[in-house]
C-alpha cells in the first residue's frame, strides 16, 4: 500500500498564490492549483537542491527536483551520494547532480561477493 502525506505547498508557503505574480496578483500557485496543499509520497524528506522551497535555485522557477513541492520521495534504503557528498548540486556546474538526479542520496545497494 502506497503511503501519501499532505504537507504545505513549499511554493507557495500555503497561500495558494503564485509568490512571484508572475502574470498577476491574482494567479494561483502551479504547484498547488491554488489550494496550498500537496501530496508527497512517503518516505520523504525535504528537498537538499532548493533547500526546501521550491524554487530552483536564484530563480523565479519551480524547483526541477522537486517539482516546486520542496519534498522529494526517497528509496528506503539509502547512503550519502558520493558524487555530490550528499548536496543534490554538481560542483562545476551548480545544476542537479547526475548521480541522484539532485536527492542528494542514492538507493543503498550492498556489495555482492562472488563465490570462487
């Protein structure tokens, strides 16, 4: 059974309003369609690329990530990215990191001995 929390829309800070009125003050939040709720598929944990709010980095974008929530789901069973050493961000080129797709954590997968 899949498990789903509602958590405030991180966009939006749950007021259901675009915060940037991009095309005016009146237009609702893409990420929540207005009503300042969103869904997160458990386990979650707050997204480490915008750092939870749901913007893309020094943007008026959602995040890429995150998809504007500021959670993303995780495996699991996870470690520490060693690519990114766990901040979802390559180093040279600031965008999400290749080896986790910006969680900042990869799906934990033990070491296999051969039988000789």
């Amino acid at each position: 059974m899949e498990l789903r929390t509602q958590k405030t829309c991180r966009f939006c800070q749950g007021s259901g309003k675009d915060p940037f009125e991009l095309l005016s003050s009146l237009a609702t939040c893409q990420v929540c369609s207005g009503s300042g709720i969103i869904e997160v598929k458990e386990p979650s944990r707050e997204c480490v690329f915008c750092g939870g709010s749901g913007v893309y980095p020094n943007t008026r974008l959602t995040c890429t990530v995150c998809n504007g929530k500021g959670f993303v789901t995780v495996p699991e069973k996870s470690v520490i990215c060693s690519s990114c050493d766990g901040t979802g961000t390559e180093f040279e080129s600031k965008l999400p990191c290749m080896e986790c797709y910006g969680l900042g954590i990869v799906s934990f997968k033990p070491l296999t001995q051969k039988v000789t």
